[in-house]
C-alpha cells in the first residue's frame, strides 16, 4: 500500500475517508490490521531475508498482477518491499 500510494493516493485518501472516517488511509489500515490481530511481519512468518529474491522472483515469474500494477513491480523492488516489510 506504502508503494502504491505516490499514483494512487486519491484512491486510498478514499478509502480512508469512507472506510474509517480518516485521512490516512495507509495508517487507518494497519492501525485495524493491528486491531483485528492481522498486523504481522515477515519476520513474524517465519520468513528469512535471504529468501526475498528468490520469493520475489517467484512472485514476478507466476503472478500476472504484476503487469498491471500502476507502478513498476520488479524483482528488485519486490525484494526492496519485502525488506520494508521485515
């Protein structure tokens, strides 16, 4: 969502404002992903980084979805995701 946000940022400004009343919609949700006890890191998984490419290549290699992200979804950047999200 972080990653998305610089081209969608009216779209989760909406979600925000009609899904929990608030302006930012990237906080709103992982302050209820933390609520509902779904507020996990990859850490919290099991998953070790030396494992992110090889899981990011993975990911580019059989999930079509990559394609029609408005922004660039590479093997790099996936990895670089997944380390922020560690």
């Amino acid at each position: 969502m972080k990653y998305t946000f610089p081209v969608k940022t009216e779209r989760v400004h909406s979600l925000g404002k009609n899904v929990f009343g608030e302006e930012d919609g990237v906080a709103a949700t992982e302050r209820w992903l933390e609520k509902v006890g779904m507020k996990l890191r990859l850490r919290d998984l099991g998953i070790k980084p030396e494992l992110f490419e090889e899981i990011a290549a993975c990911c580019i290699r059989t999930d079509a979805r990559t394609k029609a992200h408005p922004r660039l979804l590479d093997v790099d950047t996936i990895k670089q995701i997944y380390q922020d999200s560690y």
